[in-house]
C-alpha cells in the first residue's frame, strides 16, 4: 500500500517555492522521495530558500524565472530537464492576490493577477506536457486553486475570477490530458497559519475571530496539513482522480457557517 504513495525516481517542479504554502507543500514532496526543483522570481528570495530546505535536510535545485514569460519557462524546463531530468510532477503554485475594490483596480493591476494566477499554469502545464507526450509518459500536474476559486469577498475580483478560471482550466486539462495518463488536479486551501498571516492570528483581532468562528475544524490550518493531499495528488495513489478540486479548508466550503445565536 505504501507504494502508492512513494515518490522514488520522479521529479517533482514546484513554481513559487520559496516561501509559505509552496515551500511547504515542496517539502512534502521530498520527503516522499521525490527529486525536487523549485522556482521562484527573486535572488534574494531563493538564496533564504534554499538555506531552509537545507536545514531540513532537503536537496533541492533553483531556478528564476518569470512564469507568465513563455520563453523564460521553455529556457528553464530545458536546463531542469538536461541538469537534473524530466519532469514528472509540476505544482503550478506561485501566484499574487492584490486587495482593491474593483471600481478603483487599474485595468493593469487586473491583467497582472490574472497573468500570474491563471495565465501562467496554462504556460507551464501546456509546456510540461508536451515533454511528457515526447517521451510517452504520464504525469501529474497540481494547480493551486482557492476557496475564492468558489466564493467571492470583498476586494478580491481578479483574484477570484483567475482562481475560479483556475479550476476550470483544472478539469479542462485533465479533459485533454488524460488519455495520456496524465492526471490534472487542484488543491484548495483555506486560511492557514503562515509568516504572512502572523500579525492578525491573534486572539481578539477581528478577522482571526472571524476565521476560527467560521471554519468548523475550530483553527487555521497548519502548511503541514497539505503535505497528504500534495503527496496524494502526486503518487500512483491517484492514477484515476481527474479534473477535481480537494478543498483543504478545515470544512469553511461545508457550511453557511455558525447562527448568531449559537
């Protein structure tokens, strides 16, 4: 049964790595056997990066590039591909929230969201998958939805149109794909205890309260709560899971949430 889940011999490529749920959800990988390959977009950002994945003891390899600029991505997948292998497992990870009412977003501000949201996994999925077709081997591509791939929330338009996109382009490439036995999914997490969520998980603050009164599990979600359904997602495991969303949220998309009075 553990063979399902083990990830020896496959090479597993996670774009925005370098921090929060990306890193954590590359760790997982890792430690399931997997050689990993991480992008991110900024020096700076990768060096930190690549010291944290050594201090777990985690052999990883780095590359910069910008994933909405096609030629940059065929460049690297060629240098992954030479350096260190073919690419089995891609996690289309990095993306970018912008908080502004849609009536005061600039045209570009929009543009960019959904460039680097929605544009991107389709730059990056279709380039994996023409390496696999070449080859004649399946493979597992993860996008990174959200609940707001569901839900709307103030200030978050382009957000939400790019992440509900997402999903969609999710279930479209696992309607093209799967006959190569590649398997197209998504994961969607829900608020989680990350470096960037720090300052408001405080008791009293108004939207912490706010998150642990509406999420049913009680509690923001630990990066660790990914690492089964990642793993899961990438493995032989799934082999016959397609174009599905698994909501990693502590149960918030279950209900309409808690009566005033309860």
């Amino acid at each position: 049964m553990m063979n399902l889940f083990d990830l020896n011999g496959k090479v597993a490529l996670v774009t925005g790595a370098t921090h929060g749920l990306g890193m954590a959800m590359a760790k997982a990988l890792a430690q399931a056997g997997a050689t990993l390959v991480i992008n991110g977009h900024t020096p700076d950002k990768m060096e930190k990066a690549l010291a944290a994945y050594a201090e777990d003891g985690i052999q990883v390899k780095g590359y910069l590039f910008d994933v909405t600029k096609e030629e940059e991505v065929i460049k690297n997948l060629d240098a992954i591909e030479k350096e260190v292998g073919p690419i089995d497992i891609l996690v289309n990870n990095a993306g970018i929230i912008k908080r502004v009412p849609m009536t005061e977003m600039d045209v570009e501000e929009f543009r960019t969201v959904v460039d680097i949201d929605l544009v991107a996994p389709f730059i990056m999925g279709r380039n994996v998958v023409k390496r696999l077709l070449k080859r004649n081997a399946g493979g597992k591509i993860i996008n990174i939805c959200s609940m707001m791939s569901e839900l709307g929330r103030d200030t978050v338009g382009a957000y939400a149109a790019a992440k509900g996109g997402l999903k969609m382009l999710t279930r479209n490439m696992a309607t093209e794909w799967a006959k190569y036995d590649i398997q197209v999914n998504g994961i969607g997490p829900g608020y989680f205890a990350t470096e960037q969520t720090a300052p408001i998980r405080v008791n009293g603050h108004p939207f912490n309260d706010f998150i642990v009164g509406r999420t049913p599990a009680g509690r923001w979600g630990d990066p660790e709560d990914l690492a089964g359904t990642t793993i899961f997602l990438a493995s032989k495991a799934s082999d016959f899971v397609n174009g599905q969303v698994v909501y990693v949220d502590g149960g918030i998309l279950a209900t309409i949430g808690k009566p005033s009075n309860e």
